[in-house]
C-alpha cells in the first residue's frame, strides 16, 4: 500500500519478474478493502497514505482475527525512531524499511526471508 503511483510500480514490476502476485492500493482503506477479500501472504504498507495511513493500517489489520498474522512490511520515507520503535517493538510489523535507503531486490529478498520463517 502507496499513495505513490511510481513506487507501486516499482515494486510491483520488481515483485512480479520475481513471481510474485501482486495487489496495489492507493490508501489504507482501499488496502484494507483488499487485505480482507484476498489475505495476501504479505503486506508491504507504507506509513503516509491519505484516508487510512499505515498506523491506522496496522491497528486495523491486528484487530481482525482473519488479518493478524499476516506479517507486515513498512516500506517508508517516515525516518522516526518513535514511529520504528512504535511499530516493531509492538510486534505489528516484521521490519521497518526507509523507501530511499532500500533497494528493491533487498525488499524483495526480506519478503522472502520473513515468508520462510513463518512456515519454520
């Protein structure tokens, strides 16, 4: 989940050439829409989104019995120790990622790793 057409397309691109199957949503609330009529393997959500931001993402997916294992990885220009600490420390999500920092092979090959230790 972006509010970001370029960095949806990014990812998307990059997660599909791996074989991955993509969803996109615009804002939080769309993203929600969606999490709960497919419940994808993995969430990447980032944290500014309009309508639904991604805190208010993340309380509503551990709200729901059917969401709140679904591991969740923020993907963010927001570069907050609170806002990280927040987040990871809670358990809400599985890493904290800053978009500008991070390639996207290496999202790529997180997804994976967090993937693979959820089936062990």
């Amino acid at each position: 989940m972006d509010d970001n057409d370029d960095i949806r397309e990014i990812y998307r691109v990059k997660f599909q050439r791996e074989g991955w199957t993509v969803m996109e949503a615009r804002d939080g609330a769309e993203g929600m829409r969606k999490c709960k009529e497919n419940k994808p393997a993995i969430i990447l959500l980032d944290i500014e989104m309009p309508v639904l931001g991604g805190l208010g993402v993340l309380d509503a997916l551990k709200a729901d019995a059917e969401l709140a294992k679904i591991p969740v990885i923020i993907l963010s220009n927001v570069d907050n120790d609170s806002v990280f600490q927040e987040v990871i420390e809670s358990g809400r999500a599985q890493y904290y990622l800053v978009k500008s920092l991070t390639e996207a092979q290496k999202v790529v090959d997180i997804a994976l790793e967090v993937l693979a230790n959820r089936q062990q």
